[in-house]
C-alpha cells in the first residue's frame, strides 16, 4: 500500500494587501515538509487548491514544480484540483509541465471541491456544479490519451484537430477523482475506470464500505477490474496517545469550528474529539501504535492501495508537524506496509 501525505497548507490571514509574510512563511514551511517526506521514502505528497485567505495555495501545479526541483523519488500530486472552474487543457499543460520537471512523478487528483469560493472568482455558475465538472472531465480525459484532440461541448469552446503540449514524460498522466461520498461520483469514477481518493473526515469508516462496494461493482460491469483505491484521512503522530490528542486537539477544532459555522456543523468539542480518535473512528490520531492500527483497520474493511495523512490541519507548530511526519515515515510506514504484505501474501496463497 502507498503511503503518503496530503495539505491545504492552512495558515493565519496576513489582512494586508501587499504584505503575504503569513503566505511566505508556510510557502517555505511546505517545501520543508514536502522535503521531509521525499527524505522518509513516503510515496506521495499532494497539494490541495482553495481560494480562501486561510489556505496558502490556489496554484498546486506551481507548488509541485518549486517540489519536483527539491525532490527525487515523491510523487506528487493536487489534493485536489477544482476542475470546474478551471479549463482542462491548461490543467493538462500544467501537470504535464510537472512531469517533465520531475522525470515522471505528476499526477492530478480531480474533484469538484469542498468550498465554492472558486466558482465566482472565475465567473462560473454554481448550479451548473455537477454538470461542468462531468464535461471538463471528459475533455481532460481525452487530451490525457491523445495529442491531437478533436472535441465539441457546452460550457468550453470546441478543439477541432489541435495539438495539446508539453506531453508528459509519462505515457499518460495518471488522474485520480477525489470523492467526498455521494453515490453519483462513486458510480462516475467506477464507469470511467478512474483511481478513486475517498475523504472520511468525520463519522466511522465503517459507514463507507458500501460506497466502496458501489464504486467497485460499478467499474467490474463496466469492464475495468480492479482500480486503485485512495483513503484520505486527518492523521496526527505523537509519542504518547495523551501527547497526540493534547497537541492537535487545539488547532483541529479551531479549524473544524471556524467551517462549521459556515455550514451549520454542531461545535465540536474535546469529548466528540475525542470520540473520533476510537479504534473505529474517523481521526487517526495518536501513538505510533494507535496510528498503524488505526489504517490497517481501514484497510480491513476497503483493501485500499493508498492511504494519505493530512497533518496540517489549522494552525499546528511547525516542529509539530515535521515530527509527527518523521514519526509517520520512520515508524507507521514500515509497520503498515510490512502488515498489508504479509496480508497480500496471505490472500495469494489462499486463493492459489
């Protein structure tokens, strides 16, 4: 199983026009985590784009070039790209740039995104949601597998026998949906035959498992066997469980707080935290222990090729977070792929 982690690079609004020193700061603080992960062995580090003060990127492609030149072995990826408000040949030209500039680790993980900010800052219509992300998926797609493109839809003016370049060093880049759990996009992802990223935020992991059996089932019927499947999760490593909670609980319900009441969530408070972090719960936070329990038993119940840790969640330290990643890297890594090996074996011999 491949292990890695994944930011929206939170961070505090610098409010002054003219003056990102906040944005400055955790640009360089991201490289440094991003450099960290490289270092470790970690499989993937992917970027997420969002176009609020809080966050400190809206341009992942860019980020992951200033990476490909810091890196040597990480694939990097979007966490996710907003591609309905975005136009898929610019998306395709700018990934396939990443690849080239880091000898073929680019991938871009698509999705419709989780805030809506992105919509009128590009002039688009948030009732056409679903409907623009669905026809600038097909155009990504098609220009993915062909250099010469031929193509005719409602919402982006035609390409009629056009080049589209730079290729990537990649035969084709590989391109994730990133799902938040509505059955339309795990049956979207199964008939395109495209590696799914779940995101279990919140409740228990165990709810999702007939999601995943949709997306599945969806893609057998639709010919395409058995695909890549990604877990993405809110991960924490500390030296102690005690430890883990005290140090992420503060920033994570201040962040977690601050969207809820933009959505009408209840607060949460430290015993619902709390709550979460349960052997069967949605929070991977906690001792090293705890952790690799915790995403085994995840992968008991979906058998997921790739698990993803999202550790720099509202304003956590900086040290903190580069420890909890060599944590993550040194000692969860190695235990979790050892067990998902053996585990893999296992099947192969029960099956023979």
């Amino acid at each position: 199983m491949e292990l890695g982690l994944y930011t929206f690079a939170d961070m505090q609004p610098d409010k002054v026009s003219g003056k990102a020193v906040n944005a400055h700061k955790r640009m360089q603080q991201l490289l440094e985590e991003i450099q960290l992960a490289d270092q470790l062995g970690l499989d993937v580090f992917a970027v997420g784009e969002h176009h609020r003060p809080d966050y400190a990127i809206s341009a992942p492609a860019v980020v992951l070039g200033a990476a490909a030149a810091l890196t040597k072995n990480i694939k990097l990826s979007s966490a996710v790209t907003v591609l309905s408000s975005d136009d898929p040949v610019r998306v395709f030209q700018n990934f396939a740039t990443v690849d080239l500039l880091s000898s073929g680790r680019a991938e871009i993980m698509v999705g419709r995104g989780s805030f809506i900010e992105s919509f009128p800052l590009f002039g688009y219509d948030l009732n056409q949601y679903d409907e623009l992300f669905a026809e600038k998926l097909e155009l990504l797609l098609k220009v993915n597998q062909n250099e010469i493109t031929s193509w005719k839809g409602k919402h982006r003016s035609s390409i009629m026998n056009l080049g589209v370049y730079p290729r990537p060093i990649q035969q084709a880049l590989p391109i994730w949906q990133a799902v938040g759990g509505t059955p339309q996009s795990a049956i979207r992802a199964g008939s395109l035959g495209l590696p799914m990223a779940l995101a279990i935020i919140g409740g228990y992991p165990d709810k999702f498992v007939p999601f995943i059996n949709l997306y599945r089932d969806t893609a057998n019927k639709a010919g395409h066997g058995d695909l890549p499947l990604g877990i993405n999760s809110h991960v924490y490593v500390a030296e102690t469980s005690q430890q883990a909670g005290d140090e992420f609980y503060p920033a994570y319900s201040v962040m977690m707080n601050r969207i809820g009441r933009e959505r009408g969530w209840g607060h949460l408070r430290r015993m619902d935290f709390d709550a979460m972090r349960s052997p069967t719960g949605s929070l991977v936070v906690g001792s090293v222990d705890e952790v690799v329990d915790k995403i085994l038993y995840e992968h008991s119940l979906f058998n997921n090729t790739r698990f993803l840790a999202q550790m720099s969640v509202g304003l956590m330290p900086h040290d903190k977070i580069l420890k909890s990643i060599e944590l993550f890297g040194t000692k969860v890594a190695p235990a979790v792929r050892k067990a998902t090996a053996v585990s893999k074996t296992e099947k192969k011999e029960v099956s023979s």
